[in-house]
C-alpha cells in the first residue's frame, strides 16, 4: 500500500478588525491574523521527492499569500469559505453585549465532517461485508447525516453571509507593508487601526 505524505505551509499575517455589533451597535475592535495554507502530497520514499513536495508547499504559501489576504480584506462574500476558515480574531465577542457576529461562526464542523468521513469509510465497509449488521448500518447512516451536515453548515453561513447587512461587516486592516503594497498595485487602501473604526462608526 502505497504511503501518502502530505506537507503544509503556513504564512500567518498580523491584522486588525473593527465592527459593529448587530445586537447593540456598540463597535468592537480585535487584532488577529489571517493564515494562507498550502499543501502538497507525494507518494513517494524518495527524500529528493519528498523535499521537492516541501518545496512546492512553501512555493505556493509564499506565492499566494497576499492574494489571498487581499480577498478576504476587501472581498468576503465572494470568498466566504476563506474567510470562514482563515481569519482569527483574538477576541470576537461583543465588550458591551457579549454577542458574537454571525460572520465569526466557528469551524468546529469541519472537524465533525472529518470524523464522519473516516467513520463512514469504516462502518462502510463492515455493513458491507456484514449484510445483517444493523449496527454497522446504523453508523454508516449517522456518519452519512453528518456529511450532509458539514455541506448544510457551509452553504448556510455562504449565504448568512452574502445576506448580511453591510453595516455590520467587519472592517479589515494590516501594518503589513507587503499587503498594502499589493492593494495599491490593485487600487486598494488598506485602512489604519482608526480608519478602521472611523469607518465602522460612519
């Protein structure tokens, strides 16, 4: 059987956010980051393959990380699963109501998901081989239902997303001179921590 390796690299970049709550308009204001991930598998025992996979993951991480911030600062909705998954704030609750924004909405089921996905494969292949398992059958059907959930979740917070009011967006910005660099060439301003809330309160 053959031995699959996967390698991941990671560029995390430092940014701000403010926002208004939706709950009781007080405007909120968090550092945090957003993370560019890449991966790249091989097969192989090779440590030249090997290093050529961890080479290519970095490759891409350096390649795309600015791109890839650039949309989610400026274009979230038509990015919702990067902004879902990739941005961290230290502090997401409201300092007034305690409320957390619809747009912050955890990733926990994507961990559900990945579960599922093993134990279907697992309770699969035994209901399978064991025609009259009814217990086999019946994990095999719940890890089916959390599939589905994981799907439901994500086209659920895409369209939570697009729907939701402007007022209540976060606004994003970075000190990063290579991100503000890369808006510039794209028309864009990266907004200062008080441009941030200027702009969140008007």
């Amino acid at each position: 059987m053959a031995t699959r390796i996967t390698y991941t690299a990671s560029i995390r970049v430092p940014i701000y956010a403010s926002w208004k709550c939706a709950n009781c308009n007080e405007v909120n204001f968090s550092m945090g980051s957003i993370v560019c991930k890449r991966e790249e598998t091989t097969n192989s025992w090779r440590r030249a393959k090997q290093e050529e996979a961890k080479n290519i993951a970095s490759h891409r991480a350096q390649t795309d990380w600015k791109g890839h911030a650039f949309d989610i600062v400026f274009n979230p909705r038509n990015n919702a699963q990067d902004f879902r998954n990739d941005l961290f704030l230290q502090n997401t609750k409201c300092k007034k109501c305690g409320t957390k924004p619809k747009w912050i909405k955890g990733t926990g089921y994507l961990i559900i998901t990945s579960l599922a996905i093993v134990s279907a494969i697992i309770s699969g292949l035994i209901a399978f081989i064991l025609l009259r398992s009814l217990i086999a059958w019946l994990l095999f059907a719940i890890s089916l239902g959390a599939i589905m959930y994981g799907i439901v979740t994500e086209k659920l917070f895409e369209k939570t997303l697009a729907n939701f009011p402007q007022e209540y967006m976060p606004v994003i910005g970075s000190l990063n001179e290579e991100l503000i660099e890369y808006a510039k060439q794209h028309g864009k301003t990266i907004p200062t921590p008080d441009d941030t809330i200027k702009m969140v309160r008007n």
